[in-house]
C-alpha cells in the first residue's frame, strides 16, 4: 500500500523558494517579522456589494440577482434589495445577537455592531437599511416555499449578516526578507 508523505515547510523556506523560483538566484532570509491583525467581518450587503458577491459566488447577473432579490423581499425574507446603506435596525442587531449567542457561543459575538463601525458617507442617501433578513433567526434551511435559488441568494444575505456582528478574526501575518545569497554573506 503507497502513502503519500506531507512535507511541511516553514514560511521563510516556501518564500526563499518561491522567490528563488522567480528570480532565478538563491536567496536567503535575512529578516521574519510575525504580527497579528484583527480582520473584521464585512458589514451587511448594500445592493451594489450584494450584486458583486451574486455575481462572484453563484455566476449571476444582475438583472436576476434582483429579481430573486425582490421576490424574497415580496415574500417577506428579505429587507428592501434597493439600498446604498449598510446601516441596520437596532431590533435585527439583537436579533443576530441572539442567533450568534444560540448557534456559536457568546465568544463568537462581536464587541461593536455594524452601525459603530459604519461611517457614514456624507453623499450616502441613507433611506433604507441594508439588505438583511427581516427575521435573522430564520436559517437558510428553514426557508420551505423558496426555490432553490432564493435560498442561495438569502444564504448569502443571511450570512453575511450573522457575520457583521461577530468578532474579528486573528490573523497571523509573517514577512520575510530575502536577498540575494551571494550578497547576504
């Protein structure tokens, strides 16, 4: 029987390799520096954001991202799909709050809201709030009378949402120097 052996390499020999690779000299790694950012999770969709990831994510157009979108919002899934805001009603703050609480851990919740982190445009007409589910405790996989592809699209809008108000991610970030071998002894 043939098993497949796994060689991990650290990051400064995968970028000296790669870099090796692309500049055709031997490189060495002369410095590593390692930090940890905090990665926040994107806001709600405004309409533009939502056609984008649509297109993205599930390869559709526009014209039917919004006609999908305006039947979720006829049936009562969805917020109003026509918006530039990001803004979101305190009552569906909580509401995530809750699903975030219930389905991940009061660990996963986020210290500030969409809203304390939206700064707002002073051009942004601001009529509507963003596109989010009008009940977030509604998973995808509750949605029976929706077709298959309205619940992709409020999967999206859903998750989206559930993720606005949760912590940021840790993420670790290593950068290496190289130079040349010849030069670096």
């Amino acid at each position: 029987m043939h098993s497949d052996v796994v060689v991990e390499t650290c990051p400064e020999e995968q970028a000296a390799h790669i870099a090796a690779s692309e500049y055709e000299k031997d490189l060495v790694v002369v410095e590593r520096q390692e930090t940890v950012e905090l990665e926040y999770p994107p806001l709600p969709y405004s309409t533009a954001e939502l056609l984008a990831d649509a297109h993205r994510l599930l390869g559709w157009g526009a014209g039917k991202v919004m006609r999908i979108a305006q039947n979720l919002y006829d049936e009562g899934f969805i917020t109003y799909p026509r918006t530039d805001s990001q803004r979101v009603a305190d009552s569906a703050s909580e509401a995530a709050k809750e699903v975030i609480r219930s389905t991940y851990g009061t660990a996963m919740l986020g210290r500030k809201s969409p809203n304390e982190r939206l700064a707002l445009s002073p051009h942004q007409q601001d009529a509507h709030e963003a596109i989010r589910p009008s009940d977030p405790a509604q998973y995808p996989d509750s949605l029976r009378s929706v077709n298959p592809q309205g619940n992709a699209l409020y999967r999206l809008i859903w998750q989206r949402f559930i993720a606005s108000h949760m912590r940021p991610a840790q993420v670790k970030v290593v950068t290496v120097t190289l130079e040349a071998a010849e030069a670096a002894t």
